[in-house]
C-alpha cells in the first residue's frame, strides 16, 4: 500500500528527510527541470531522485525533487526469495495507472491552514448564539480591520496565474486536487485513506452547513463527495474532470456526529467511475455516483508559484 502524506504531515516531515536518506541510498533518473520564466514556472511533479531502504526491507524513502517531499512505500513487492523486487517499486511509479499523486498549484499558506477551521468554529458559535454579545460585536470590528490590511497586500487581479500568459498582478493558484478543506473554510474537512481503487475515511459536518434542523445541507454534501472523490482520483494518479454526480439522499445527514465513508473506483480506457457512501454507525445515509474523463498530465498549463517577498 502506498501512502502519501497529508498537508499537515508534510511540514513535519522536512526534518525527517535528512536522517532518513542518510541510509543506503540508490540514485534514479530525474528528467531536469525547465528553466522558470520571470512569471510562470511549470507544474513540477514528483521527479525521484533518491531512495532508501529501511533496515527491515519494508519500507521504501523516496525524496522527490519535483515536489520537495519524502514518498513513503509501505508493504514493498518482493521477488520470490523474499528480497525486494526493485523493478516492482519502480512499476509503481510507471505506466499510465501510477501511484504518483496527481496536483496542479501551490501549497496552501500555513496561515491558511489555521485560519480555516478556526473561521469554521467561530462561524458555528455565532450561528448559535441566542442573543447579541458583545464579543461578537468586537470580532466583527478586528474582522473589518483584518480585511482593509488583508486587502492592500492582496493582488488586485482576483484571476488566477495560470496558463502562457497569466495576468501580471494575479494569485497564486492552490492546489485543489486534494484537502480543500483544510484551507478553505467553505468547504467541509475529511480524513481519507487511500489503496488504490479502494478509500475510506471520517468526515464531521459543523453546524455552518447546517439546512433543515441538525441536518447537513444537501448542497454541501454533493460537495463533498466531489472533493473526496477527486481526492481519491488525484492520489492514485489518474484524475479529470467530472461529467457527472448523481446523489441518493436515503436518511438525514447529521450536523456534528462522525460519519464514515467509503469510495469505489473503476477506471476503463479514459472514463472513471466511482461509487461513494456516507454511513453513521453502519446505516447508509447518501450515495453519490460520480463520472469523470481522465486528464492528460502533459498537457496542464503552466502554473506560477509564489512570488518572493520584496
């Protein structure tokens, strides 16, 4: 099973990189990166260029120069002696159904990382509130100011930075492959696990998507299930664009309760199909059938990345 890290995980792995790589290392062709233009820089992917080994042969560290990140591959393919069968490692990062996770943009700011869940609770407690309170008469001050300071650094040009020609004063684009919900706030946050055409995971809805009483709006679960879809379809590394979502609401959806989910996917030539259930203690509450056309990875547009400070 090959497991990528998450957002969170990835901050905390750069200081493992080091000690890790100081094991028995095994270089790999890496296709040389383009020069970046003044403006644009093409979308890097994971390009590895070191491996290692753990002492007992069942882990594999895999630095990627394209992404700045450590790959970990668990449950290695073995010959039939029993040692590691290097060419089974690298049929995982082959062919057209690769394990290399599919992304397009930066990452999220840390900031953003924080600012979104903590917006997601505060809206929450307001929403709750029976009467005025002064505190909430205060935040809504500081939230004004914030957003007169926030607005003389942002870019003018709200249009994102992508493509041969971005707009000079544009964004930068985030990466929306993957945990939308971690950085922005209208979105819902969900834990998945990926093996290959197989994903489970945990989702709690707060009560900012909150539509008939204590039940999560239909809208934000359609949401949903097109996030942690694509999510799944960006990690096995064959991803698109949706065609089509069908949801089946069969029972409420409630606000505040963990629920689980599961995701099947079945890829034939360019179309993906995938099923998805979202159950509370074993019950279905909704499905979603999902259709997509997979991308083409070679033919993404150019994204730029963040600017340096001044």
């Amino acid at each position: 099973m090959l497991r990528w890290t998450t957002i969170r995980e990835r901050a905390a792995i750069a200081g493992r990189i080091a000690p890790l790589c100081a094991l028995v290392l095994v270089a790999v062709a890496a296709k040389p990166t383009a020069k970046p233009t003044a403006h644009t820089t093409l979308e890097q992917y994971l390009s590895p260029i070191e491996m290692a080994l753990s002492v007992d042969g069942r882990r594999l560290y895999v630095v990627c120069q394209g992404t700045d990140e450590l790959r970990i591959v668990d449950a290695l393919p073995r010959t039939p002696a029993g040692k590691p069968d290097l060419a089974g490692v690298r049929a995982l990062f082959g062919g057209q159904r690769m394990t290399e996770p599919w992304t397009f943009g930066v990452e999220p700011l840390p900031d953003a990382l924080e600012a979104a869940p903590l917006l997601r609770r505060i809206a929450g407690l307001v929403l709750a509130l029976e009467q005025p309170n002064p505190a909430v008469t205060k935040l809504i001050t500081d939230l004004r100011a914030a957003e007169a300071a926030l607005a003389r650094l942002a870019p003018r040009d709200p249009a994102p930075r992508v493509g041969t020609e971005p707009p000079e004063d544009g964004r930068a684009y985030i990466d929306h492959s993957r945990d939308i919900g971690a950085f922005n706030p209208c979105f819902p946050e969900y834990e998945i696990t990926v093996d290959g055409d197989h994903a489970t995971g945990t989702v709690t809805f707060p009560l900012v998507f909150e539509g008939p009483p204590g039940v999560v709006h239909g809208g934000v679960l359609a949401t949903f299930f097109d996030s942690a879809i694509q999510h799944h379809h960006c990690d096995v590394g064959l991803a698109g664009k949706t065609t089509s979502l069908l949801v089946e609401y069969q029972r409420p959806t409630p606000v505040g309760r963990p629920l689980r989910f599961t995701i099947e996917r079945h890829a034939r030539e360019r179309r993906i199909t995938s099923r998805a259930a979202l159950t509370l203690d074993g019950t279905t509450l909704c499905t979603a059938t999902m259709e997509a056309v997979a991308g083409d990875r070679s033919r993404l547009p150019a994204v730029s990345q963040r600017r340096l400070p001044p």
